[in-house]
C-alpha cells in the first residue's frame, strides 16, 4: 500500500508545471501524465528530487508507436518511489519526422541502456546521450523494427514462397 | 566391481600375434569414443546441455569427456540455441577455425530451423551457413535426447571413410556454402 | 562498422593492449562480448557489446494472441520459467480483473519458488566453477534434476515449463507432485548446508570473492538495479515484499540483505533466498491443505481455455474454446504494469492493449538487461579474473537479455 495518493501526487506535479502537462487517468490505479518534451526533463528531475514524492527509481524507458495518430512515438517513462511505494508514468509524443527527445542519462545513470534499446527499436532521437547507437540489432540495419509499418518476418527470405506449397 | 564394457573390434582377420583390419574403421572407432565437443550455447537448450554434462546425465560416459572450448582442437561442433544474424557470422567463423574432420550437431529447434522464432532477426536454421550432419528436435531437447543425437553423431564417425572429406560431393557441399 | 567498439591505439609506446571477450567464450557463460583495453592482468576501460541472440520477442508478441505469448515468457530467463509463465499470467488477469483462488495463488508462489531455487543454483553453482570449486556445482546439480522432475509432474517439461494459463492452471496437482515437493524440502537443506560448508568459510573463496566488485547502494539504485544484487548492497527492495502478487501477503518470509554489495554478500544473499523460499513452499504447503483439493483455475470461463476433454464433450466449453481460440472475446483496452520479483530482479510487463486478440504493445522490463549495463563501467581497475566472477556474480541470462 502506497504511503501516498496519487492526488497528493497530481498536486505536486500541478503546482509547478500546471498547464504543460495533460493527466490521461489511473489506468489500474498507475497515474499516467503526459508531457512535453521541453519539460520532460525538469519533470523528471522534480519528481526524482522532490522531498516527499522521491521518485528516485527509474524503472524502465520504452516507447510505443501510434501510425494513425498525429504525434505517432512516444516515450514511456516508469518511475517508482521506493520510499512510498508509489508508481507514475510519465509519456512524451512527438510527431514524426521530429523524433527527438532530450536523454534522461543527466538524471539516472541507468537510463543510458534503456534509450539506446529505444531508438533501436523505434528511432528516437534521444539528444544529449553520451553513445547513442543500436544495441540489439545488427550495426548495419537502416530500420528500426518495432514500429508498425515494419514487419515481423524478414521480407527477404525465400522459404516461404508460394511455389514451395504447389501454389 | 563396476561393470566395464570394451568395444568390439572391428571386423577383421585375426591370428596368432597380428589383427588386420580397414585402416577407416580402427581410426572412426577410435575417433567415436573420444569426440571432443566443442558447445556453442547461446541460450535455454546450453541449459539442457548443462545437465547433460552435469551428475545426473553425464556426457563423459561416451567419451565426450574433455569439452574443447577452442575451435582448433574441437572435433563436433554442438551449436545449442538461437542464432541470429548477429551472431551468424562469428559461427561461421568458428567452423572454419574447425580443422577437418570436423562433424556439426544442430541442438534444438532454433538451431536447426528458426524455432519458434521466425523474426527478421533470427537466422532460420544454421543450415543456411554452415552444413550439418544430426539435426535434435526439441525446444529444447531433454537430454536424452542430446545423447541420442550424440550417438548418431558416433555412428557417423564410425562408418566414415578416409577419403570422404576429399571426395567431390564434400568439396560441393562445403563450396555451396561459399567454404574454401 | 564504425559502429563497432574498436580502441585505437596508435601510441607505438603504449602499454596497453586490446583484449576480445566473448561472444564465445567459455567463462562467460552465455554470449556476452566485452571488448576489453588491458594494461598487464588489469582492465583500464571496456565496452559491452549484447544482442547477439536478439530474437525481437516484443514484435512477436504484437502478432501472437495473449495465451501464446507464454511460450515465449518462458525463454526469456530460461533457468527460472515458471516465474515469467506465471508475471505474464498475472498481467493479463490484472487487465481482465481476474480474481484467483486462494489455492491457486498458494501453487503458483510453491512453483514459483522452486523456480527462484532452481534458478539460484546455477548462479552459486556456476559462481563455485569460476573459482576453481567445481564439486558444489556437482552437489547442487542433483537438486536443480529434483526440481526439473517436480515440473514435469505438473506440466511434462523439464526447462520452458509453459505452464498455467491465463486464470489457473491447466490441471490439477497430482499427489507425486506434493510427494516430491515434501522430499525436496527435507532433502535439499541437507545438500544446502554443505554446499555452505564447502563454500562459506572457504578461504580461497573468500580471498576469491570478498571485496570483490563492491557497488554503493545509490550507486546501484541509479543504474535501477533489481532482485538479489540490489540486495546485496543493502537495499531491501523485494517486489514481493513490497507490492505483494499472488497472496505473498499471507506469508512470513524476510529478505535478506547484504552490507558491502560485493560477490560474496551476492552468494550469501542467494543462499539465504533459497532457505526463504522453502520456508514459503512449506507454509504454502499447509495453506493449500486447508483449501479445496478440486480448485486448480479462476471460474473466468471467457478467458480461461478449458480442458480439451470437455471441449470435447461439452458444448458450451467447444463454444469458449472457439472463442478464445479465434480472438472473439473482448479485452478490455488500456494500459498495465505488473511486475514480479524474478530470480534476477524486477520482472516487469507492460501491456498496452487495444481490445484485440493480441497485446497493441508488450515490453519486457527485463532485469539482466538492466542489471548488466553496469558491467563494463564497473570493471574499470578490476583484474581480468575478478571480472569473470563478478560477471557470474551478477547471474545474468542471455535470454532476458536480449529478448
């Protein structure tokens, strides 16, 4: 059980960043706020360093990819508060072609990985990151596969043709 | 008193103070029963050959004692889990490093054809680079079934003649794989 | 191939020298490639290059309904299965608001702590092998088949159990499974006690690992460390102490933490893990005594795929299973965070779901992919041969890895 509501939480985060930043719910009772890149940062070191949320653990940076939507990548940050057993999400969108987000490395030394495995896999930008390349994938791949349009099979293999079933 | 086998000579004319037999059979029977398997593991079926080499299961007792960590001195090639496209090459790699004759053992689904795994970044089978001779089915293979596989491998070595590895079929088959 | 970590050194009065770990290397323990500058036996600064089995389990997972993405859990940390079968179980049911029986949850903890011991078996056994002790690997060994044949009572396989479903189980337990369960517990503190004989006061063990890669607590908190090395700095943070899944809640257990976060607080904390977790497989033994032997699955027939023998006798089963089969039951759409205590660390599964058959979005927080970023940096000064255990030490699983 949380030592905190996420309304003291929300109270917090208003107070200083107010108008910036959008609340998208408690989807199973995790607070979800969305951001602005310009800010993601200060937000993050505000709740990182704030005296009663200490949200000090950074859990895991992801993103995910949203084709038909105006700003189709965000960034997912999930931080926890050890000390008051509490969770928020914290998600950036940005549209596309403008994939760029300022690095989270400033804060956690951890996030250093956890960004390099995102714009792996969906290519975003993240500036400021002392070694951003692709960790996962072969140096030499020019996509970045988790987004949607990319398929999950390798276009160029052969073993599957048609003629090879007598179609 | 524990229960020692030997093996069968192989066949051959035999009297007093001499034995005669095919130079290919005394040497594939002396190679069978000391294999020197050389494990690339890369994931869950190098767990399964953990305990096939452990206590319980014990390799050693077909004479796959000594693991040879270094391709120079490695006689079977025992590639155990997925291979991707980042790690096709240094496989090949070690195959070449592999002096002849050398044998290949794909263990587990992944390394014989992909697996479950059918991924833009998971090369299907290792057959597409380097040649195998038993392919284990399995995800992963209980090690009885590694020691089947092994067994068949053996097999191979004993009926193998000297000059297989000159033959022309060989020399096509490594050259469909772009070797030598 | 600029990309690829190359020092170049083209002082001809350098001393130093470039040293290529890995992918294949035989005291790695899986495939990890760190290349190394050495300056005699010590290393000056190293890179870690991973993917090497990358097999994209997250794009899988956008194409594979939600009960087939538990084969595909299991691979992830191949040494301890059940565990990610049942964290994936439990996210889903947290999204379709599935509450489980009580028994159910008391199974789930007994086959998941078999599984933590199985799992930290290897990481002490292996621990013992890097050190030039290879009898305690052989010992434990023996314990790690036990445990293996425990599984194959209740699924039929040994190492990627796939078992339970979403909902339950897919059977019940039969008695061999509780007849094995109790050996285990009397046989394996027997074997554990002189694996610690053989280990815990052993001075080459200890002039081998005391000492040895000791990580600050804030410093292991900023690189979001998890699981027994975190609590080896002294760290108590446990998931299921403190966010407890699956009715932890009901169980007297403690965790145990280390003081100085080096390799032999990490064996000695694993060692005490494994004797917590019998602990809880014994109380859960008595819990589920006291509970209905026939309960083995939530009543969620919409969700949970029944038994083929009623599919094949029942209409209404043949009509779930057809549903669930082919994607006609309606999700419910939002997103998730559930995660588990793993062998390794913080097991977590994030699940963006649009109401269709499979997850919109699935991401593993993968702890040995986390844990291990750490490495490289914390190599810097160490001897060649300190870096081969503490890489043990650290137990990571290349799978998790790199998913």
């Amino acid at each position: 059980m949380s030592a905190i509501t996420n309304e003291t939480i929300l109270n917090a985060i208003n107070a200083k960043f107010g108008d910036t930043i959008i609340v998208e719910g408690e989807p199973y009772g995790l607070l979800t706020i969305e951001t602005g890149r310009e800010q993601v940062i200060d937000l993050l070191g505000f709740l990182k360093g704030h005296a009663v949320l200490k949200f000090g653990f950074l859990t895991d940076i992801t993103a995910i990819h949203y084709p038909e939507r105006e700003k189709p990548v965000g960034v997912i940050y999930h931080l926890h508060s050890l000390q008051n057993n509490v969770r928020i999400r914290v998600k950036v969108f940005m549209a596309d072609g403008d994939v760029h987000i300022p690095s989270a490395t400033v804060l956690w030394d951890g996030a250093n990985w956890m960004e390099r495995e995102t714009y792996d896999f969906f290519g975003v930008d993240f500036t400021g990151h002392p070694d951003l390349r692709r960790i996962l994938n072969v140096d030499d791949m020019t996509v970045f596969p988790m987004r949607r349009e990319y398929p999950l099979e390798d276009p160029n293999r052969v073993d599957k043709k048609d003629y090879f079933f007598g179609r | 008193m524990s229960d020692i086998k030997i093996v069968d000579a192989p066949a051959g004319i035999e009297g007093s103070g001499f034995f005669a037999t095919k130079l290919d059979e005394a040497v594939g029977l002396a190679r069978s029963y000391s294999l020197w398997p050389l494990p690339f593991a890369t994931s869950c079926c190098g767990i399964e050959f953990m305990a096939t080499m452990a206590s319980h299961y014990d390799l050693s007792r077909f004479g796959a004692e000594r693991l040879s960590f270094s391709p120079r001195q490695a006689d079977l090639l025992m590639v155990m889990g997925t291979i991707s496209k980042k790690m096709g090459p240094v496989l090949r790699q070690v195959y070449l490093q592999m002096a002849e004759p050398r044998w290949v053992m794909a263990v587990g689904a992944c390394a014989s054809s992909g697996g479950i795994f059918d991924t833009y970044s998971v090369l299907q089978g290792i057959d597409e680079i380097i040649p195998v001779d038993v392919y284990v089915p399995g995800c992963p293979p209980r090690p009885e079934a590694i020691i089947d596989g092994f067994i068949q491998i053996q097999k191979l070595v004993q009926t193998e003649t000297g000059r297989r590895r000159n033959s022309p079929e060989y020399q096509k088959l490594l050259a469909s794989y772009g070797i030598q | 191939m600029e990309n690829h970590p190359v020092f170049i050194d083209n002082d001809p009065q350098s001393e130093l020298s470039t040293l290529n770990l890995g992918p294949t290397h035989p005291a790695t323990h899986g495939v990890f490639q760190n290349v190394l500058q050495m300056d005699g036996e010590r290393i000056v600064s190293g890179v870690s290059t991973i993917g090497y089995i990358h097999r994209a389990f997250e794009k899988i997972a956008e194409h594979r309904p939600f009960y087939q993405i538990t084969p595909l859990t299991d691979r992830l940390n191949y040494c301890s299965s059940p565990i990610n079968n049942m964290g994936w179980h439990m996210t889903v049911e947290k999204l379709l608001n599935i509450q489980l029986p009580k028994r159910v949850d008391y199974l789930r903890i007994v086959v998941m702590e078999l599984a933590r011991i199985a799992d930290h078996i290897v990481c002490n056994g292996v621990l013992g092998v890097d050190t030039g002790a290879f009898t305690g690997f052989l010992y434990m060994m023996e314990f790690r088949e036990a445990i293996y044949e425990i599984y194959e009572e209740i699924c039929g396989s040994r190492l990627t159990t796939n078992v339970g479903r979403i909902g339950g189980f897919e059977r019940n337990f039969n008695d061999i499974f509780f007849r094995k369960v109790n050996k285990f517990l009397v046989d394996f503190p027997v074997a554990l006690k002189e694996f610690e004989n053989l280990f815990n006061r052993n001075r080459i063990f200890i002039d081998r690992t005391k000492g040895v890669a000791p990580v600050d607590p804030d410093v292991a908190l900023g690189y979001s460390w998890t699981g027994p090395i975190l609590r080896a700095t002294g760290v108590d943070y446990d998931v299921r102490a403190m966010n407890p899944y699956s009715s932890y809640q009901d169980l007297d257990f403690e965790v145990p933490v280390g003081t100085r976060g080096d390799v032999y607080d990490r064996f000695l904390v694993r060692n005490e893990e494994m004797k917590q977790s019998m602990r809880m497989i014994d109380q859960c033994l008595k819990l589920i005594a006291k509970e209905d032997s026939t309960i083995f699955h939530a009543d969620v027939p919409a969700y949970y795929l029944p038994p083929k023998e009623e599919v094949y006798n029942n209409m209404e089963a043949l009509i779930y299973h057809f549903k669930i089969v082919m994607g006609e039951v309606d999700t419910p759409v939002g997103e998730v965070y559930h995660s588990v205590e793993g062998a390794n660390g913080e097991l977590g599964f994030y699940l963006v779901n649009d109401g269709g058959r499979s997850p919109y979005r699935l991401h593993f927080r993968r702890p040995s992919f986390i844990n291990y970023q750490m490495y490289a940096p914390m190599s810097r000064g160490m001897l060649l041969s300190d870096a081969i255990i503490n890489m043990s030490s650290l137990n990571i699983i290349a799978g998790e890895l790199d998913a």
